[in-house]
C-alpha cells in the first residue's frame, strides 16, 4: 500500500498519454484523482488503475 507516488510523466508514460494531457485533465474534466503537495502533483497506482478500468467498454457479442 505504501506505493510511492507517480510524478505526471511517470503517469502519462504509464497510461500512454501526454504529460499535457493529463494537465488538460487536471484543470477541466477531473477524471483521474491526484493529490497535490505545496506546488506539486503526484498520482497514486490505485487510482491511476481504477482510472483505467473505468474507462473499459464492454465487448459486443
């Protein structure tokens, strides 16, 4: 549980995104939690993994 936490480009690699993305993100939509010390960001895996399984679309059979 004591992760240690993902800066936004271990984050973006992670989800194969832009680190510019995941600003465009933090500062409209708010999809992925991120916690904030003094100026900096950080992500934690949990969420980054929830954030991921959210976004699964069902298959059509």
């Amino acid at each position: 549980m004591n992760e240690p936490l993902r800066t936004p480009e271990q984050a973006a690699q992670y989800l194969n995104v832009s680190e510019r993305q995941l600003q465009l993100d933090r500062t409209t939509k708010r999809l992925i939690p991120y916690i904030k010390v003094g100026r900096l960001v950080r992500y934690s895996k949990a969420d980054l993994d929830a954030y991921i399984q959210s976004q699964r679309v069902g298959a059509s059979a």
